[in-house]
C-alpha cells in the first residue's frame, strides 16, 4: 500500500514510472510489427547505432542536454537504418545479416568513441557510458514530457496508417497491387522505431533496448491471433513492467531501474509462453497428454473389436491378460477400461474379463470405419 502511495507523492519514483510506462507502451506497439515481420533484431541494430550518435553529438555541442543527445542517437539510428535497407535492395545479403553487420560496425564505432571521449581531460563527459544501461533515476519531468509527446506522436501516426503497416506485415504484395508504396511504409514505419528507441535509451540503455521492443510482442503473440488486440497487449505489457521494474527498483538501493524493467519484461514472457490458453507450453503438453491417453483408451477398444470379431459375437468377454498382451503400454490398460466403463462403453463380467456393450461396439466400429478413411 505505501508503494502504490509513493507512486504518486514521490517525485522521482512518479517520474521513472510514467516515463517507463510511456516508453514500455510505445516500444511494445511498434515492437508487435517488427516481430511479426522477423525482424526483430532491427530493433537491436538500430539501439546499438544510436550510441556513437550519442558520442558524436557531445564532441560536437559538448552539452549532454538529453534533448542533444538524444537527437544524435536519432540520427545514427536513422542512418543505420537507411544502411540496412539499401544493403538489404543492392546486394545478396540478408536482412538478418545486414542487421548485424550494422549493429557490430556502429556500436564497435561507439565503444571507440566513447573512449577517446573518457580519456579527454574534459569533467563534461562524466556520465556519457550510463547511456549504455540507462540511467532512469536521472529523468526529469520536462525528459518524460518529450517522451510523451514524441511517443503519442508516434501512436498516433500508428493508427492512422494502421491499415497500411497490416499489409506491410502480412502481404506486402498485395498492398504494393493496390497502389500503396510498401517501400515508403516500410521507411516510416522504421523510422518511428527509431524514434521509439531513443526515447528508451535514457530509461534502460542501448544495449537492453532491443528487450522492450521484442519482449512485450513476444508475450503478447501466445495470448492473440488479432493484431490490433496483440498491439494493444504489447503495450499494455510493456507498460506495466515498466512500472512495476519502477517500484521495485525503488525499494531496494543500488537496484538499477533498466535492468530491472527488462527482467519484469521477461517474467512476463515467460509466464505467457508456458499459460497462454492457446499456444502455453504447458496447456500444449496437456493436451498432447490428454490426446495420448484418448489415443490409448481408444486402441482398447478397437482391440475389444477385434476380438468380438474373432468370436462372431460383438458381446463376448475377453481376458484382462489378452488386452494387455495386444497393447503397447500393457499397465494403463486396467485403467483405460475402468474409463470405457464410466462412459458406457464396456461392461465387466467379473475382476478379468470384459466385453463391449452395444454402444462401445458402435463406437468402436466408427472409429475402425475413421482410421480407413484416413489411411
């Protein structure tokens, strides 16, 4: 209770959550398309790229007002980009390697950088490396105010090109029959990545960027088949580990807040890839369990058959020791029949032997009558 009370009357812990909110709500939407699309190492690329543009912008300007850095990081995403699409439509490299060549090649540059910068007898370029894991605790609220405007921004170009981004995503195609520049939506729709990038960088660093843009659509992929609901989710995940990495950051010192997010992120997938109702891991393994166990009862029964036919009598009683000797996992047979039992299927003549009822000789023929038609 006194957390959620700190929520609002501290002002540090107010900030960091709302600008981490913003931040895991916009990457988390942007994010759903580059998963869907397979392209989810983009998102590292381009947080990776920002850094010498970080670096840059401070040898240039020597200031390290957010707003300057920040317009660095930008622009290196920006190129990067750029560099990964022309390399991408001029040659026979692959998007995925073109990703990584991009982001080992800047953030290499970036490292070098940033070392010449620290070696300067300079006391301006103190802080620079807290770019690389973020530093939430260091937000104001004029950083979380052009967040919030540069992340509805790009919310709201989302939705007005929602249909757009969908053909971009599913049947490019088909959307480039309809007179629709796929080329042109695939740069917009990078570029308001990039945008979505560099507003996380303060809050959780460049290299636990990619997280935010790639978890929330993880965990979001194994609760829908819908993409609005999946962008929608997306946000809604990244959002709440944004606060949540916020609070619990708070309680404990020298927690730090990015890497905090990004493992709240993570729980959250986790937790959706074993849960989720429809693709959960471990909902899956029951129903295979489930599946195999049906499978099982149902060879029980087509061995009943089977041998009911042998008598010419569809209700003759056959030996428990005969059903196992005809099954492929002898010890469930007891159980199986005590199942073909409860659905009124078999009926039992005393502690051994069995025999169909005029149901289970039904059903047992339906299911002969099936496996034909399959094979």
């Amino acid at each position: 209770m006194e957390l959620l009370q700190s929520l609002f009357t501290d002002y540090t812990l107010r900030t960091v959550a709302l600008g981490a909110a913003i931040l895991g709500f916009v990457s988390g939407a942007l994010g759903s398309f580059a998963v869907l699309r397979r392209q989810s190492l983009l998102g590292d690329a381009i947080s990776h790229a920002a850094l010498p543009g970080i670096a840059l912008a401070f040898m240039l300007t020597g200031s390290k007002t957010p707003l300057v850095l920040l317009t660095g990081a930008a622009v290196a995403g920006w190129l990067a980009t750029i560099f990964i699409l022309s390399i991408v439509r001029n040659s026979r490299v692959k998007t995925d390697s073109a990703m990584g060549l991009m982001l080992s090649v800047f953030f290499g540059f970036g490292l070098v950088l940033l070392n010449f910068i620290q070696k300067q007898p300079d006391s301006r370029q103190a802080g620079l490396e807290n770019f690389l894991f973020g530093q939430a605790s260091a937000m104001l609220e004029r950083d979380v105010v052009t967040m919030a405007v540069l992340g509805g921004a790009v919310l709201i170009a989302l939705l007005l090109l929602f249909k757009e981004f969908r053909l971009l995503s599913f049947d490019p195609e088909f959307g480039g029959s309809m007179g629709i520049s796929m080329r042109t939506c695939d740069l917009i729709l990078t570029s308001m990545l990039v945008i979505a990038i560099v507003i996380g960088l303060q809050t959780v660093g460049v290299v636990l960027m990619s997280a935010m843009i790639v978890a929330p659509a993880a965990a979001a992929r194994q609760w829908t088949d819908r993409l609005g609901l999946m962008v929608g989710l997306a946000g809604l995940f990244g959002a709440t580990a944004g606060v949540t990495g916020a609070i619990i950051s708070s309680t404990t010192s020298r927690l730090p807040t990015g890497p905090t997010i990004v493992v709240c992120i993570s729980a959250i997938v986790i937790f959706s890839l074993l849960l989720a109702p429809n693709r959960g891991m471990v909902w899956n393994w029951l129903r295979r369990l489930r599946s195999r166990r049906e499978l099982a009862i149902e060879a029980v029964l087509v061995n009943l058959l089977e041998l009911a036919a042998q008598h010419g009598n569809p209700e003759h009683p056959h030996n428990t020791a005969v059903l196992r000797s005809m099954s492929t996992n002898p010890a469930a047979v007891g159980q199986n029949l005590e199942e073909l039992k409860r659905r009124g299927l078999v009926r039992q003549f005393d502690s051994n032997t069995w025999a169909l009822t005029r149901a289970g000789h039904n059903n047992a023929t339906a299911i002969v009558a099936n496996l034909g038609r399959v094979s």
